[in-house]
C-alpha cells in the first residue's frame, strides 16, 4: 500500500514541476542601431534567486521593472511574474540575448537564448507635435590638432571637444571607441574638472567641454593615422509642448557623435648636416658633465653625473656615454629622470649617474662627451660639448707598466738571457724497472696495523665532540662570531650596492652583540645593549657609535648615498667592531 501512495505523489509532483513556465519574450527581433528593445521574463511562480543575463551588445536604458499578477476563476488560481528591460543595441549585427534563470522548489529553470538581428539606423516617424529640435543639428564631436606635419619626434596635441547649442542639454555621455595612437609616443593631459565654456563654431556660437588632452611625438614618418574617439551622449531635447504650468516639455535623447579619423604627415630630419653621434633629440637641450670631485684618495670614489636639460622628447634618447681609462673602473649607471609633460610637450631633466673607482694612483683624463641635438626652432642640428676632466689619484699602488724603469734603447718586454731556457728541466728523475712486491712491504703492515692504532684516536674525537656538542652556549657564541665575519664580507663585497650593502652591515653587528654579549635577538633593545656593554667595560663613546650606526643601517637604505659615504660606514664599522673586541670583557 506504502509503495502505491508514494508512487501517486511522486506523480503528483511531477505535473506540478511539469507546470512551470519561465519564458522569455522580446518586442521585436529585427531592429534599427537607433531603436529600444523590450525584453520580458515571465513565469507562471513565484521562482526565487532571479539571475539576469548578460546583455552583451545592448545597453540598459531602463529596468528591471517588476510585474506581478494573481487571480482566482472557477476555482482556479493563476499566477505571473515579469521582470521588464529596455534595451539599446550598441553595435550591428546578429546579437544573442542568452539565459536567465530562477529557483523554484530546488530545482533550477533557465529560458531560451533568444536572436535579434541588428541593422543600420533607421528613419524613425516624427509627430509634427512632438520634438522640434534635432540632436543631429546641434552636437558635434571635434578634434582639433596642432600640426599635421610634424618632424618625427616633434610634438603635437590633440584636444577633443564636444560642441551643443544653447537649445538642448547633455546628462551623460560613454565612450564607444577609444582613440588609438599607433606608431606615436602618448601622453593625455589630465583634466580635474569638466568646464562648459562658450566659443565659435561654423559661424554661430556654441557651449563646448574640454574632453580629452593628448600630448603625441610621432616615431615614424609618413602618413600617420589617428584612430577616432567615439561617444554615446544622452540629451535633453526640448519640444513644442508644454505643461499644465506652462513649462516646455522636455524629453530624453540618445545621440552618437564621432570625431572621424585624421591623417598627420610626418617628415623626416634633414640628413645635412647631421652629425654622426646624433641620437634622436628634438627640441632645445642643455648638456652638462659634473664630476662629484677630481682630487680622490686611495679606496675613495666619486660620482661622474651626465644629465641633458631643455624640453623636448626627453625620453626617447640615449645619453651619451663616458670613455675612462682602463686604470679607472665604471659601474653602470643609475638612471634619473625629472619630466613633466604639458600640452607644450615635455620639459624638465633626465641624467646618468656614473660611479667611478680608480685602481692605481696616477692622473686620468676623461675625454671630451658630445651631445647632440636637432633645434626645431632653427632647423638645424646643434652639438655642445663637455670640457676634458682630469681626476687625480692622490696615493695607492702604482699601474704595472708605472713600475717598469725603462733605459734608453732596451724594450719594456725583452727578455733576459737568464730566463731565456726557464722552463727546460735540468735534472730528471729515472725509476727503477724493478718493482718491489707488496706483501710484506712496510706498505702492507702499515696499512695492517693502521685501524687498529686509530681506535684511541677515534674514541677521542667522540668524546671530544661531545663535550663541544654539549656546550650550546659555547656553539651560539661561535655561530654568532661565524655570522658576524660572514656578513662583514659580504658588507664588503656588497660595497657598490647600497641596500644589500646595508642589510649585510647591520647583520654583521647584530651578531657581533649576540656573540659577545650572549643575547638572543629578543633582547636587543637599545637601553639593554648600552647597559651591558658599559657593564663589560665598553667606553661610552665606542658604545654610542656602535648604536648610532646600527640605527644608520634601516635608514641609509631609503636615502641617497655616495659611495664615499658607503665606504665610510663599512670603516667606521670595522673600527669600532675592532675597539669592542678589545674593550669588552668576556
């Protein structure tokens, strides 16, 4: 009986789940670019967890609206709800509304994927009481440019601006296309705040906004084309007809403008006249060599700062390199640049900073840098020149070739007749072709007799390594003491690089602490290192520098610093390293 009821609900509830309707229904499936959409979703229950589709190639204008209807006849209810969407196309062509979906009693309904077939605008039927201003007449999108024959790298702006008349109002606006710059150099111009100003345009006068500015230097010649900004605008059109009040009547439009596409011709530089070390640079420069010092001691360094100032296409050439002498050794540069970029183009400074390291004492000329540019405002190509700069090595080692008395008539590499056969053998060594055996050889008992005589050796390593196991204190000490000479080299190696310079230094002297001082890294305050070292018999003034530069550490690496400055770090640090190790008292 139990297997007859069940089966009779489960029966019932299929025809009440067979009952669900959710369907989805459009106005219309062919429109124009220009007309509204109406989409419906319906269902005969009240489903829950209602999920919208993605309306991909349609804009939302309106909705969701909802609907909801119930009525009872002969006994019988009925039920529908409705979720309502006015949509806009906003592109042509066959378009896919796909699924929306709802729950009803856990199970899922989803309604069919419904196909609209998009064409061109189309003429729509205008009530003569109806709107009497047209969009068409009385907005338009305009790009104005200030050169369309520009050199390559010269600058250019594009400003875009949307013109309306005093008749209609604008409440929004969306881009469709976005302008492309291809084969330019870009930059917009941000604009903080959108003005309506009023200025002339095709003889009348009209309110116009301030878009988009867009700073270009083109990098290629030829014909160059810009790729339009295109916008979907709602306005406001007023009509003929007015209110109980007396007011016009005012209605809601949509309206897509376009700035059209626009050609720029680029020309080439000249090539008379063009040096043969020029790089690329347009505009008005100033080029300047600085060195941080020319009088240097053994182990110092000095900075070599090449810069480039003026405006122009600050960033899209090279600066031109040192040549040193091989006694001197050059690092690679730190880049810089200080640009700012207006509607005038960029302007501001860009430079290489070179460090520079001599080997050996002497004096060493660093040649004469060249920089050339070409001057858009004479049309022709500028070079301007560094003067030589002499860096003198106070002390130090002497070069190689600086050690070598040289006598009138004899070459630096002749070589002496005593040397002449240096490398042929003298005396040889025969071995006998009797071999003598083995077995019984004082070879054969010594490796006999060998473990055995180690036996005492090995039993005292062991018990060796365990009393040095058993001295944990004694291990944290040496491992301490190990760190801290371990990253006191790397400080060293470290030395033209200043954050891993910095973070190997302060390493080194924290472990120095944990090893003379038996501290955990919990307890390296400042008040408790200063007491115990004072209490080991530290002087103050060793003890206070010991801080300072341990503090100096964190921030020296966020700060600029020569590599003078490095240098004096790492030997202040080995020195008071070296004052505590004979101060303190273990």
């Amino acid at each position: 009986m139990k297997k007859y009821i069940l089966a009779i609900v489960l029966i019932g509830c299929h025809s009440l789940l067979a009952q669900v309707q959710f369907e989805a229904k459009v106005s219309k499936n062919n429109l124009g670019l220009n007309e509204r959409l109406r989409v419906d979703f319906t269902m005969n229950v009240d489903g829950d967890n209602f999920i919208q589709p993605a309306f991909e190639g349609f804009r939302v204008i309106a909705g969701p609206s909802q609907q909801v209807s119930q009525s009872w006849i002969n006994g019988k209810s009925s039920f529908e709800k409705t979720y309502s969407y006015f949509l806009l196309p906003t592109q042509k062509g066959s378009l896919i509304i796909k699924q929306a979906s709802i729950e009803y009693n856990g199970q899922l309904y989803k309604t069919a994927l419904l196909k609209i077939n998009v064409t061109a605008a189309v003429e729509q039927p205008k009530d003569p009481n109806d709107i009497q201003v047209s969009a068409d007449d009385n907005i338009y999108l305009v790009a104005d440019i200030s050169k369309t024959t520009p050199f390559i790298n010269e600058p250019i702006t594009v400003v875009y601006k949307l013109y309306f008349s005093y008749n209609i109002g604008i409440t929004n606006w969306r881009e469709l296309n976005k302008p492309k710059y291809n084969d330019f150099w870009s930059q917009n111009i941000d604009i903080k705040q959108l003005v309506a100003e009023e200025g002339m345009f095709k003889g009348a006068k009209y309110r116009y906004v301030v878009l988009r500015k867009t700073v270009l230097y083109p990098q290629k010649t030829g014909k160059l084309v810009i790729e339009p900004l295109s916008l979907d605008i709602d306005v406001q059109l007023p009509t003929n007809r007015r209110n109980m009040f007396g007011q016009v009547v005012v209605t809601e439009g949509n309206k897509r403008v376009s700035a059209g596409a626009k050609t720029i011709t680029v020309k080439s530089l000249p090539e008379a006249g063009k040096p043969e070390d020029f790089s690329g640079a347009v505009g008005k420069f100033d080029f300047k060599v600085t060195p941080s010092k020319t009088n240097l001691k053994n182990g110092e360094s000095l900075d070599l700062l090449v810069s480039v100032t003026g405006s122009g296409n600050m960033k899209l050439f090279n600066l031109p390199k040192p040549i040193v002498p091989n006694s001197l050794e050059m690092y690679d540069p730190v880049h810089g640049e200080k640009v700012n970029t207006s509607l005038s183009g960029m302007t501001g400074k860009i430079s290489d900073n070179y460090a520079i390291i001599p080997q050996f004492k002497g004096n060493y000329p660093i040649k004469p840098m060249h920089f050339s540019y070409f001057d858009l405002g004479s049309g022709t190509y500028k070079t301007i020149s560094s003067p030589e700069i002499m860096i003198h090595v106070l002390d130090g080692p002497l070069a190689a070739n600086q050690n070598v008395a040289t006598t009138p008539g004899v070459s630096k590499n002749r070589v002496l007749s005593s040397e002449q056969f240096k490398f042929i053998k003298l005396k040889t060594n025969l071995l006998s072709m009797k071999k003598d055996e083995f077995f019984g050889s004082n070879t054969y008992y010594s490796l006999l007799f060998l473990p055995f005589l180690m036996l005492p050796l090995l039993v005292l390593f062991k018990k060796k390594k365990q009393a040095i196991d058993g001295d944990v204190t004694g291990n944290r000490i040496k491992m301490n003491n190990k760190l801290a000479k371990k990253y006191l080299s790397e400080a060293k190696k470290q030395i033209n690089n200043k954050d891993p310079f910095y973070v190997a230094l302060e390493k080194a002297m924290h472990n120095f602490l944990k090893a003379k001082l038996h501290i955990e890294t919990s307890e390296m305050s400042k008040s408790n290192i200063q007491e115990l070292l004072i209490s080991r018999n530290a002087s103050p003034e060793t003890v206070i520098e010991f801080i300072a530069l341990t503090e100096n550490c964190d921030q020296a690496r966020y700060a600029l610093l020569s590599s003078s400055t490095i240098q004096q770090d790492f030997d202040k640090a080995v020195l008071i390293i070296s004052d505590l190790e004979k101060q303190i008292e273990i």
